[in-house]
C-alpha cells in the first residue's frame, strides 16, 4: 500500500491571514460606524484604524513574551481611546471656552428677567434608553452635588442641592428629577446675592418632576432645599441659557 500524500502547507505566511482579517474588519467598520450613529465623530476613524493595525502587528512578532507585552500595550491604548470616546461630549463642553460678552456692572439692582412656561418632562425626549435621555434633557450638563438635612415637617425627606457653573456664569438652568418636589425652599446664590439680583425658582404644579431657577446676573454657583416624599434622586441638570 502507498503512503498517503502529506497534506500540502500553505506557503502564506502566518502571519498574513490575521493582518488581511483585520484590515477588512477595520475598514469594514469604518465604513458602517458613520451610518449606524450619526453622533459619532469622524475625526475618530484614523485612530480605530491605527489601533486595529497596531493589533495585526503584535501577530508578526514571533517572541512571546514581546508579543504579549505588545498586545497588552496595545489592549491598554484601546481601553483608553474608548474611554475618552465615551466621554467626548462632556469634555469637550467642560473645556469649552466662555463666550460671554465682559459686562460693566449696572448701577442699579438687576431685576428684569424674562419667563416662559416650560414643556412637561415627561413630554420630553420620550422613548430613548436612559442614556440616551439624559443627554437629550441636558446637552450642557451641570455639576451638582446632593447634601440630606434634617426631616421636614410637610413631607419626608429633605435635600440640599447645590449646582455649579461648568462653561460659563449661569442664568437660567433646569432640574429634572426622578422624584416628584413638593417644596423648595429659598435659593442662595453667588456670587451675587439677592440684594444685587433677582432669582426665581419656578416649581411647576403640572411637573413636579422638575425646577426651573432663573437669576437676572451671571451666577457661578446655586443652593436650595428640596422637600421630597422620596429620597430625591436626579437625572440630569441642564444650563439653558
């Protein structure tokens, strides 16, 4: 009987077959990436591009140990341009630079201010997943910060909640909140207190799931008391001028 015939090697090299996959999967997604998400920025496509090709390299390299140390490197850099994709929009709103006009302040006390009835929030950006709805409600996000005071007499928690500047002095912000606000109480604000200004804050019986805090001057920083019938939790907040 005669011998089988060996199967016949390929004469590609190893290393071509992941390089040629990669590259295919990297224009590949490229390609798709703008269509499936409009948000996405395009100035990112080179640098998935680099770093998919950076993955095909570490398959050339035949020290093990160097192939691992690479692969790690490269692993590394790819958490981190996700990360920082991740958080894009907020880093770019927070370094922003203000392109507030420098006021000479008035002489007098500043107290004209401007209303307008506010859309229900539960009107708003309806049917998005959670994510997607909170940077609906609040494109130009706000950093806050939640202190619990003592129990109130009226209800059964209360909150102090104080907002600060992120860009630019603010002037008009929304609140929107997960629990319903049955009270709020006075507003403290900087750096020009009430003597200097006038605040509103506008609690709207038709959405108590959220306020409205107005300011007739450039605020830097807003603290109040919110009375709620649960510990108050909050979505987003939003600088709407």
């Amino acid at each position: 009987m005669g011998e089988s015939p060996k199967p016949r090697r390929s004469s590609k090299p190893r290393w071509k077959t992941p390089l040629y996959r990669t590259i295919v999967g990297v224009f590949l997604s490229a390609a798709l990436a703008p269509l499936l998400s409009k948000d996405i920025d395009k100035r990112w496509i080179p640098v998935f591009i680099a770093l998919a090709l950076t993955f095909a390299w570490t398959e050339i390299i035949k020290n093990r140990k160097r192939k691992r140390i690479a692969f790690g490197a490269t692993f590394l850099a790819c958490v981190a341009v996700l990360a920082v994709l991740t958080m894009w929009p907020s880093l770019m709103s927070l370094f922003a630079a203000s392109q507030d006009v420098k006021y000479v302040p008035p002489k007098g006390r500043l107290i004209a201010m401007q209303g307008n009835v506010p859309v229900p929030s539960s009107q708003m950006c309806t049917g998005l997943p959670e994510a997607q709805e909170i940077q609906c409600l609040c494109p130009r996000p706000l950093k806050y910060e939640l202190a619990a005071l003592s129990p109130p007499s009226d209800t059964n928690f209360s909150t102090e909640l104080t907002i600060h500047a992120v860009r630019e002095p603010m002037y008009r912000l929304r609140v929107f909140a997960r629990t319903a606000i049955v009270f709020t109480g006075p507003l403290f604000a900087s750096p020009h207190d009430e003597d200097r200004t006038a605040t509103v804050v506008q609690r709207m019986d038709y959405d108590p799931y959220s306020i409205v805090i107005r300011s007739s001057a450039p605020q830097e920083l807003f603290k109040i008391e919110l009375h709620t019938p649960e510990g108050l939790r909050i979505k987003c907040v939003n600088q709407e001028n």
